[in-house]
C-alpha cells in the first residue's frame, strides 16, 4: 500500500513539475484573485473589470429585508453593473475576511463573511457565497448569493 501511495505522489510530480498542494494553492489563488478583481473593479467603479470577472448570464442573489419582510433580490449582471456607474456615493468598498475556498475540477465555491462601506462609511456586512467556473481556461463567476445585515457587524478597522 505504501509503494503504491509513493508511486502515485512521484507520478503526480513527474507530471505536473509541482507538489499536488502546491497546485491547490496556486489554483486557490487563481479563484481568489477574481473576487480581489470584483472588488477592485467596485472600489474604483471600473464596470469594464468588474464586468470581466462574470460568465455572461451570471446572477446575483440576496435576502433583504424591506418594511420588516425578508424579500429575495435578484439581478443580473447588467442590473448590477449599471446601479454601480449611477451610483454617486464614495467608493464601494467591499472586503472580505478568512474565505473558504473549495476547488473540484472546474467548479470552485468560496464562503467568507464581509463587509461594505460608502467610502470610510460602514454600510453592511454578511456571508458571500460566490460560485465559479472554469470556463475556457479562466475562472469567471456564474453567481453570488449573499446575506445582507445592517446589524451586529463585527467591529473592523475602516477602509
């Protein structure tokens, strides 16, 4: 059992140049990179980036809650897109902390709870959910479901 163990690890480095964690991670950052994209593209209202960072037809998805109601809001990339070029309020400012990133073949799934500020200005925080695919060669998102709380937001250094 052991020989074999061995035989499959030296195949895999034979094969690939690199310890099989060692792609993980790479491939790890690859998908986190995307979402660093998104939020760079948010900060700076740069709508070509964050538009680059969906597969077309991608959605976004949340729980609000509107006159004490839980609703689900969905919209498309477009939608999004378009409410951040018209928005006039200081930078988007979107941050993450300690993501979950899970990586099977073509599809990635990453779960990290953030927070979101007007400028320096605290707005909300949550849980993203963000899906992904490979999609020719590159990860680009298909959908992000996230929640949306205005209270109990842990206490973080502004932006």
């Amino acid at each position: 059992m052991r020989s074999r163990i061995l035989v499959v690890l030296v195949a895999v480095l034979a094969a690939t140049g690199k310890p099989a964690a060692a792609q993980g991670d790479a491939e790890e950052r690859a998908v986190l990179a995307v979402i660093d994209s998104l939020f760079a593209g948010m900060r700076r209202r740069d709508t070509s980036l964050v538009r680059s960072t969906f597969e077309p037809g991608a959605r976004l998805v949340g729980i609000r809650s509107r006159n004490g109601e839980e609703i689900v809001q969905a919209l498309t990339v477009d939608q999004w897109v378009n409410a951040i070029a018209r928005d006039r309020r200081p930078d988007w400012t979107e941050r993450a902390w300690s993501p979950e990133v899970r990586i099977h073949g073509s599809l990635a799934s990453v779960w990290a709870p953030y927070d979101f500020h007007f400028g320096s200005t605290p707005s909300h925080c949550g849980i993203d959910a963000v899906q992904l695919l490979r999609v020719r060669g590159t990860w680009k998102i298909v959908s992000i479901a996230d929640t949306f709380e205005t209270t109990d937001c842990p206490k973080r250094p502004p932006p």
